[in-house]
C-alpha cells in the first residue's frame, strides 16, 4: 500500500514554486513507483499480489475539467494525477497483479488543518476493501467509497 503523501504549499498556478513541485511529486510518485520497485520481487513471488495507491479526487483529470471544479492547487492535484498514471501503467504491465487507486475522500487527520471528513476509521474502509482482492478482483480502477471513479 502506498499512503506516504504530502500536500506541499497547495499554491495555484503561477504562484507554485518549481522547489515544492519537485518536492510534492518526489514523495507522492516518485516515492510510490520505488516502493513498488523494491516489492516488485515480493509481488511477482506471491499468489496474490496487490497494489494500493492511495490518491485522491483532486487526481481526477475529468474532475478537475468541471466548470465547478474546486481545486485550484497545483502540486498534490498534479501528483495524485501521476499517481493515477502510475497505477494504470503497473496495472497494464503485470496483469496477474491487483493494482488499483483509491482514494479515503476528506479524512479527519493533521493531513487536513480542520475538524472536518470522515474518521479515519471509515476513511480506511475503501484502503482495506481493495487491499483484499483476490484473484479477479479489479486492477486499474480509481475508486471511493462509493465505487469507480473517473480518470
């Protein structure tokens, strides 16, 4: 499961510095593609072999594309789009392995600087679900809580 993630400085385009871009996607996809590298021994050797990669629906491009979309950041939205990437990419290239993006929705953690979301708790539920596939389970999606998301 790969849940490291930073959230950078969360600046809009044309206030994000190139420092925490680099920063933000060194740990969020850079970060994730090497714990997946290091595994990937582990991962072909099992009978079960799954990914995780926790994302976020700011990743979504079709999201994003809304007229109402509300983000407006550029470093974690961007990253967790690459991270969906990542996921689809690895999905295709070994397809005996479960890989799948996920994403808690808004969590009530120190990530979030407010008393707001789900607990984490039921946040979790989504991560465990999809790390519990078996055999024909999905590989490649983007999922919530609630089922497929877009890309």
């Amino acid at each position: 499961m790969n849940n490291a993630g930073i959230a950078g400085d969360q600046d809009s385009p044309g206030k994000a510095t190139i420092p925490d871009l680099e920063r933000v996607l060194a740990t969020n996809v850079v970060g994730a593609a090497r714990l997946i590298a290091a595994c990937t021994p582990l991962l072909e050797g099992s009978a079960a072999p799954i990914v995780v990669n926790v994302s976020s629906a700011v990743g979504s491009l079709t999201l994003n594309a809304a007229p109402d979309a509300p983000w407006s950041a550029l470093g974690y939205p961007m990253s967790k789009a690459a991270l969906n990437m990542l996921t689809i990419q690895y999905a295709r290239a070994f397809p005996r392995w479960r890989v799948n993006s996920v994403t808690p929705g808004l969590t009530n953690t120190d990530f979030i600087p407010r008393d707001v979301g789900a607990s984490v708790g039921e946040a979790v539920e989504i991560i465990v679900r999809m790390a519990s596939t078996q055999g024909e389970g999905p590989s490649g999606t983007f999922q919530d809580i609630n089922g497929l998301l877009p890309w």
